[in-house]
C-alpha cells in the first residue's frame, strides 16, 4: 500500500504509550465487583463511575462519547468486514477478527462508564456515498480504510487526553490507546507499511476527527 492509498497518512500511530497505574486497594475492590476476569479497564471504569457520582462531568461525558462515535464506527467496520465473504485472506483472518472483538469490548466498556448518557451507534455508510464502493470485496481497499480508522482512533484519543486530565477515566482512555495504536502498526504491516512515521506522533482536534469520520456517517 502507498503513501497516496493512505487516506490519513499524516497521521502516525504510536506503538506503545504509557499506561497509567492505579493502587491495589482499588483494583482489589473493584475486581471484587466486576469478577475475577475482569479486564483492567473495566475495573477503572467502575471505579471512575462511583468516583465521580451518579453522573459523569460533562467535558468527561462529551469526551467518552465522542470516543464511543469512533469505536461504534471500528466494531461496525470490522464485524461487516469479517462477515464479508472471500474478503479478508486467510492469514490475516484471526488478526482482523481479533482487532474486532477488542473494537467490540471497547465499545461496551464505554457505553459502561457512561450508563444512560450514552450515544446510539449511528448510522455508517463505509463506501463513503459510493467513493470506496468495493471496501467488502477488495482487501486493499479495506486495508486502506482499516489504517485510516485505526491511525484516526490514535490522533482521536491523543487529542482529547488533554481534557481527561486529572480524572480516574484518563487511565482508561490510556489503555485503549495503546491497543489502538497497536492495531495501526499491525494494519501497517499487512499493507507493508511502518509501523511509524517518525519519532513522534502527532493529536488530532475533535473537529479535525468529525471531518474525516464524517463521510463514513450516514
């Protein structure tokens, strides 16, 4: 895949970021409600919830469900994409369906944290009004729209960490990003790309966001 076939290619995805801790008082009580397999986003978004009260901040709630947008738009991407017959080659089959279940599990976290103030999944047209008319039957046309929302949801989430500081939920956004980032490297890969475009990676505005997102939305 070229540099022309990325749509945000100056975008770069990090490869890792730094996960913030949280004390063990709070992970043993909170893994106590959840359960013993509960992941350990899960665990900070419960604890955030009692944290904060009943309801969310409404820079914290706008934030979680601008981020919940872009992750209905990826699990939507992919479960059609996966669904998709002769689409997706064989080798690549377990990546794919793998970046979708965790796009999946980050969706019900989010819609979690925010209980009743979260958005519905809106409406998507992946052919863009017919620009990417062959994204489920063409594999490099969907390997171009994947990197495109997997460097978007790493610009997203770098943009809009700024607005989370100070709150128990950064740490969660942290943790999602990270996996998005690696997801982008991995996308990058397949389509025989870096994993990187630089030493440095660059947020993206919540406007900036809309704007390429928006043709995807129906």
């Amino acid at each position: 895949m070229t540099e022309q076939n990325s749509i945000l290619s100056e975008i770069e995805p990090e490869l890792a970021d730094t996960i913030l801790s949280s004390r063990r008082d709070v992970f043993a009580k909170y893994a106590r409600r959840a359960g013993f397999l509960a992941s350990a986003p899960l665990v900070i978004a419960l604890a955030s919830n009692e944290a904060f009260g009943q309801a969310l901040p409404k820079k914290v709630e706008d934030v979680l469900n601008f981020a919940l947008t872009l992750e209905y738009l990826e699990a939507a991407f992919y479960d059609a994409g996966n669904k998709a017959s002769g689409l997706i080659p064989g080798k690549y089959k377990t990546v794919f369906r793998t970046i979708g279940q965790h796009e999946t599990a980050h969706v019900k976290l989010l819609q979690g944290a925010l209980g009743a103030a979260a958005v519905k999944a809106p409406a998507v047209d992946f052919t863009a009004g017919g620009k990417y008319a062959d994204v489920f039957s063409n594999f490099d046309t969907f390997l171009t729209l994947s990197q495109t929302f997997e460097d978007l949801g790493v610009a997203a989430y770098k943009g809009q960490a700024g607005n989370l500081a100070g709150t128990p939920v950064l740490t969660t956004a942290l943790q999602i990003h990270s996996v998005e980032a690696r997801h982008a490297s991995e996308v990058r890969r397949i389509g025989l790309r870096l994993g990187w475009d630089g030493a440095f990676d660059k947020p993206l505005s919540k406007s900036a966001v809309l704007a390429a997102a928006t043709p995807f939305l129906a």
